[in-house]
C-alpha cells in the first residue's frame, strides 16, 4: 500500500505463518507508532506446525521477548480469517474500553492491500493505516523457507481481492490488466492450493 506509518490509536498484527509480523508490529510499538498492540489469530493449516498454541499466542510470545511489555498487549486467540481479525479484535478493544480513531494494520507484505479493504469495509469509521516486513520478494521467499508456499498464497490473496467485494467481505480495489494475466498464468501453472474452496 506504500502507507507511511504513523502514531494511530492501536497496532493491529494480522495472525499468520510468518512471525515477521511480529517482529514488525513490535518495532512499531517500540518506536511510538502506537501504545497498545493487539494479536490476532487462531491457527490454520500454514501455521499449526510452527505456532501449536496460536498464531496471536506465538506473536506475543515474540513480542515480549523483543523488549514489548506483557501489559501493552491484547491478544484475541480465534480468528481464523482477515474478516474475523478485524472484527474479533473491534469486539476486544471496545470490551477493554479503548477508543479507537485510526489503526495500525500490520500483515505480510503481499497481504497489505487485502487487509486495508478488509478492514476499511468493516470497520469503516477508523482511519486505517497499513504496513509490513519490508523485504525484497527473494528475501522474503528465503525467509519462509517455502516459495512454492509463498506463491500459493500470493495467488490466494490476490484471488480474494477479486471475489471478495462482491461477497461483501472487503472494498473494491483496482487490480491492473497485467497483475490478472499473472494471476491466470500462475493458477494454469498449479499454484492453486490457496484458492477458495470450490473456485479452482
């Protein structure tokens, strides 16, 4: 999304995978983007090897030993999708009592853009500010360990940004001519293990 951060109410990192989200989102906490942090994740078939308590459990797990403290961080444990990142976490800051006016989304770097319009569509009185690991694609795919992983789910996210508008799930946003054709290569060539169920 090309977001620059800045100071906003909360720090959201999107459950997931890759434990850079953590990384990231507590190096914005602790250079002041943001004085609360919540987590947010269950588990799913990606993560359940490498985080068997949960991704937000894990991602706190992280955080605190990179110097965040235990009282900064909200964790909501049962989000299994964008969808309900967003709004299980809504739920927790609103129950904890904080008022929230802009979030700080953070997520892996090719899911910026479905995070901004997922939580613009449901959550669409804050200001929403987006960021991530900020690595080149080569670095990521090492950083993972699995780029046939990493493709798969490229596909997956961009899919999404396609069908989920109409489902009512997320803002549109526009996709250029040249970024479908990629998608529709790269689906012919079987990288289709992240697509919704049903659409492959």
């Amino acid at each position: 999304m090309h977001h620059e951060p800045r100071a906003c109410s909360v720090v959201v990192g999107l459950g997931s995978h890759d434990l850079g989200v953590a990384d990231t989102t507590a190096g914005l906490y602790k250079q002041g983007f943001a004085s609360l942090i919540v987590f947010t994740g269950a588990s799913s078939p990606t993560s359940r090897e490498r985080m068997p308590r949960g991704e937000a459990v894990h991602y706190r797990e992280r955080a605190i030993d990179l110097g965040v403290p235990e009282s900064a961080i909200l964790v909501e444990p049962r989000a299994r999708n964008t969808g309900e990142n967003i709004t299980f976490s809504r739920v927790l800051l609103a129950d904890a009592g904080v008022v929230v006016s802009s979030v700080l989304v953070v997520s892996k770097p090719y899911e910026e853009r479905r995070a901004y319009a997922t939580t613009r569509k449901l959550w669409p009185d804050v200001e929403v500010v987006c960021a991530s690991t900020n690595l080149t694609y080569d670095a990521y795919a090492k950083s993972i360990g699995d780029e046939r992983l990493v493709i798969d789910m490229l596909v997956g996210a961009l899919q999404r940004l396609m069908i989920y508008p109409r489902a009512g799930y997320m803002i549109e946003q526009p996709i250029p001519a040249a970024v479908r054709s990629a998608f529709e290569r790269l689906r012919a060539d079987g990288f289709v293990s992240r697509l919704v169920p049903g659409t492959v």
